[in-house]
C-alpha cells in the first residue's frame, strides 16, 4: 500500500476543503490515489468537498487581443506571481495574444516561430521568451490559446491577470460584455445542457449514485434522486441556464433575449487550470538531508 505523506493530505484538503482526517482516510481508501480520494469525499462530503476543486496554483497571465472579429485569449506561465507583475513578461505575453490573432498559428512551437523582438532579445519570440528566461532568472512558457476569426462579433473580460474569458456573439456589447463577466465569475462548462461532455455528467451521476446508496431508500426512489441531482448539475454548468450574476430573476438566456443578442460560443481559461504543482513532503525531506550527513560524516 502506497505511503500517505503530510504532502498529499495537505493536496488533498487544498483541493477539497475538506477535514484533515478525512482527507487522510479517504487517500488510505484510495491506496493513495488523489482522484479517487477527492471522489470518496465528494460522495461522502456533499458539495463542500468541491468548493476548491477549481483551485490552481501554477503562476502566470491570461491575456486578449481583439481586432474587429479577430482575436485571441492566450495564457502564459511563469513559476511565481512576482513574475506576474513584471513589465517585460507582461509585454511578452500582450505581443504573443496579438501574434496569435494576426497570423494564426497551428501551435504553440509555430508561435514561438513567428517574428519579434523585444529589448534586446529576437528575431522570434521564442528567441524574446528565452531571453527573458535569461534576464528575469525564472522559466516561462506559452501554455494555450484560442484565436476567433468568423462572422461574429468578440466582447473580453479578464479579471485581474489570472481569469479570462472571450465570447462570440451577435448583437449589444454591453450585453456580451455582461455575458464574459458572467462566466469569470461563474465558470460555466457548456452553452446549453445539451453541450455538456459526457464525461462530466457521467461522473457527476457516479457520485450521484453512491451518495443515493447511502440513504438506504428504495431503489426506484434512488434513480429518481440520482436524476434530479444530474439535472440540476447540467443547470449549474451550462451558461444559459445559470441565473444572470447581476440579475437573480433572470437567467443569463433571458437576459440575452431581453437584450436581443445571441451568443455562439466562450472560451475561459483560468491561470493554472489542470496543472499539478509539485507538493513537497518537508519532513521527508529534512529527514533524507540528515540521513545523508550522517553517511557523509
């Protein structure tokens, strides 16, 4: 059986604010398997335990560029939010969301391939980025982008650096603008319910089913709560269904249709989403230190 560190229970109630001791129990269920735990406690838990499930702690920048109804949203990382605040990877990662829009590129390395310069640091912005690699001391990395280039019109909104979002729509732009804020706020996955991913609503009627089993009721009266919790799961994520941030007697679909604006599509991204910060174990590691002077004493 795997050994549970100090490190993974702390990952772990990072993730789900949940109790240390359940944290501990759930990862000793799970034979140390972090998905699994952070489900066990979901059924065991409720919603509490996916209050910071969304929670990222990679550093970096979301940025947008629109010209006319061409733009991009790009983020960049970096390893600490002081880099965050400095003014040359800012301007980095302003020219790399412009770059994106303007030539269309395939990748991430097609990017890095295109021309800039920047300080002193050039002919292409891979040449800018690792040059600042050099001067800032720290790495930084294109990570995703997104470019629009159709016959709708773009509205962006970005929260501070960490959050932003770009929409597609056709229509007022104050209300698209809402829209964009809306879904920082929000972070819906999908238009409609309909759009949703299968996986995620597998997975939610998954959890949905064990934490039913618990109740001990009967079976027929079990699926009915399983498919009530996945219907309001689908409402919960889907952007036309969510009650409008700044209107709680509207949905964001009523709103839009008050405002006679239709939008086709959002892109979100979160600085850091998805990736796994490494979390050291401090004790074990004071401990390998002083194992080795005594073998070097």
């Amino acid at each position: 059986m795997a050994a549970i560190t100090a490190g993974m229970v702390a990952e772990l109630r990072a993730k789900t604010d949940a109790p240390m001791m359940e944290c501990k129990k759930a990862l000793t269920e799970a034979e140390g398997d972090m998905a699994k735990a952070e489900e066990l406690l979901r059924v065991k838990l409720g919603s509490k335990a996916g209050k910071a499930s969304s929670r990222v702690t990679a550093e970096g920048v979301v940025t947008s560029f629109i010209s006319g109804n061409t733009g991009a949203l790009l983020e960049v990382n970096c390893e600490t939010d002081f880099v965050t605040k400095n003014d040359s990877f800012l301007a980095l990662a302003q020219a790399a969301a412009k770059l994106v829009a303007e030539h269309n590129p395939a990748s991430i390395e097609a990017l890095g391939a295109l021309p800039y310069a920047q300080e002193s640091f050039g002919p292409t912005l891979e040449d800018v980025r690792k040059g600042l690699i050099g001067k800032i001391g720290e790495n930084m990395s294109f990570r995703r982008f997104k470019r629009f280039d159709g016959a709708h019109k773009l509205a962006a909104y970005l929260h501070g650096t960490r959050i932003g979002v770009l929409v597609e729509f056709d229509g007022d732009e104050t209300a698209a603008k809402d829209v964009a804020m809306h879904v920082a706020a929000m972070k819906p996955v999908a238009l409609t319910s309909a759009d949703v991913p299968a996986d995620l609503i597998e997975k939610e009627r998954s959890v949905a089913a064990a934490k039913a089993a618990e109740s001990g009721k009967p079976a027929d009266i079990t699926t009915k709560m399983v498919e009530g919790s996945v219907q309001k799961f689908l409402k919960e994520v889907s952007l036309f269904n969510q009650t409008f941030v700044k209107n709680d007697k509207q949905t964001v679909e009523q709103m839009l249709k008050a405002a006679n604006t239709n939008v086709a599509s959002f892109t979100l991204y979160v600085v850091g989403e998805g990736i796994e910060k490494k979390v050291d174990d401090f004790a074990a590691e004071v401990a390998a230190q002083v194992a080795a002077a005594k073998q070097s004493a």
